[in-house]
C-alpha cells in the first residue's frame, strides 16, 4: 500500500478527488479507519473532550497527546497522521512552535503537524515548514479560542468573511499544505476553495470543500450530549455498547455467561 503524503493533498485537490479524514486517539480506531480507506487521521486535542472528558480543549498537554498519537501512528499503513499542537505550545513564537512541532515528530512518528489560527499564526507556520514538517493550517471556529471568540460561534458571516478570506491566504502564503475550516457559512468556504492553491478542508463548512473531518466519535455516535449540527451520525456505538453491558450483566445474573465453550477442561 502507497503511503498518503502531501502531494496526494495537492492532487487531489487538482483532480476533484475529495479527501477523507477522521480523528483518532488510539491504534484500535485508527487500524479500521486506515483499512477502510480514509485519507487522513487528526489525532485531535479533541481529545480533551474525548478521551480525558475535559469540558474545553484548554487544559490538553503536548505530553498527554504524545502517547495517542504514537498509537495511531504506529497503527497506520496507509493514512497521514497529523499531530495537533494543544493550546499554550506554540503561541509564543516561532521557536517554541517548532520545538512543539520537534516534539510531535520525533517522539510520536506523526507525518505533519497542525496548529490553530491564520494571521496570527503564519510565522509559527511558516518556521515549521523551513524544517521539513508539513503543517495543516485550522481558521474559522478554533476551540482554543473559544473564550476569547465568546463560545461555539460560527466565523466568517457577514464583515467577518474578508477576516477569514485573509487567514486563509496567510496560511497558505506560510506554507501550510491544507486548511482547515471549522463552523464556516458554505458559500465562504467554497470561494475560500476556489481562491486557494492548497486544499480546503471542513469541518461544518458545507460540500465545496476539497475535503471533509469529523471528530470519530460523533461520527459514530459514541459521544454522549449534544452532537454538532454539522455532524452526520454513521453509526449508533453508544447504543451498540450500552446494549452489549446490559446483556453481559443480564447473562452473568442468570448464569448463561460463562458457557461450556468458554471454559477450560482440567
Ligand atoms: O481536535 C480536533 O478534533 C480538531 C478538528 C475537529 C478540526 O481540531
Ligand atoms: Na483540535
């Protein structure tokens, strides 16, 4: 099986293929979603929420992420990992972004990085990519920010467009090989698409994207509370799950579990 490398981004784009991702935060995930076909595996600091059960992203570590995206890293034969850099690793500068970023590849065999902001962000992107690690650029609704964007509020409308059209081209203009657009009106994100070399990629930022990410499990309706109005369900592992305990504590009350094929002779 071919490795997906960078230049499968940009072809894809320049051929109309669109491109899938997911996130994942462990080997068991990540080997299905790698043998299904998707593209690429964001081992997102979602993972706050996600696995630590934080209610932001805020308090994720780079040490807490390393472990998980080793995992997916070391799970894939085909997709691209990219590594996400959690919030206070690469602020400061481009320094500390490319330490971060360092830290990421060396430690976990992730193939790229991805950090959060445009404008404000292109140095750190652009210090990164001068050493040879490609970076995934994220605008529009970025987590980190929720508090200073005053909570889960869609960017782009309205005079926020031209901010978003000028995050974008900054991070492409520093070298990001993808963009993600998170929480973004459609018709933004598809002239966001059309103005771009790189590829677009949404995150509830419609269709004309050149691509799609959803965290994994929403997708596959493992989380528990409220879903994302941008989120398709795929499948219902939460009900899957909870049967499953049910009927094990139902079978073991009555003493149907453990059965004469499960036990050892002596
Ligand atoms: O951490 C994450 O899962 C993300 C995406 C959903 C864009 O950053
Ligand atoms: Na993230």
């Amino acid at each position: 099986i071919k490795r997906v490398r960078t230049r499968h981004f940009q072809n894809a784009k320049a051929n109309g293929i669109k491109i899938t991702g997911l996130t994942s935060y462990d080997q068991l995930s990540a080997t299905i979603f790698d043998e299904a076909g998707i593209d690429f595996l964001l081992v997102g600091d979602s993972a706050g929420n996600t696995v630590f059960g934080y209610d932001t992203t805020l308090p994720v570590t780079i040490d807490e992420l390393i472990p998980l995206t080793r995992a997916v890293a070391g799970a894939v034969k085909r997709a691209l990992v990219v590594a996400d850099m959690p919030f206070g690793s690469y602020e400061t500068g481009a320094d500390e972004a490319l330490h971060t970023a360092f830290r990421f590849m060396k430690e976990t065999g992730a193939h790229a990085v991805k950090l959060e902001g445009g404008v404000r962000s292109a140095e750190q992107i652009r210090r990164i990519v001068s050493a040879g690690i490609p970076v995934m650029a994220h605008i529009g609704y970025t987590p980190q920010s929720e508090h200073g964007l005053g909570g889960h509020v869609i960017q782009g409308r309205g005079e926020g467009a031209e901010a978003l059209l000028a995050d974008a081209h900054a991070v492409e203009d520093a070298g990001a090989f993808a963009v993600v657009l998170e929480m973004v009106p459609s018709a933004v994100a598809a002239q966001i698409t059309s103005e771009l070399t790189i590829p677009t990629i949404s995150v509830g930022a419609g269709p004309s994207t050149d691509g799609q990410l959803l965290v994994w499990t929403d997708w596959a309706g493992f989380s528990g509370g409220r879903i994302p109005k941008f989120v398709k369900q795929y499948a219902d592992l939460r009900g899957v799950l909870g049967d499953a305990a049910k009927a094990y504590i139902a079978d073991i009350a009555s003493g149907s579990f453990p059965a004469p094929e499960h036990e050892y002779d002596a």
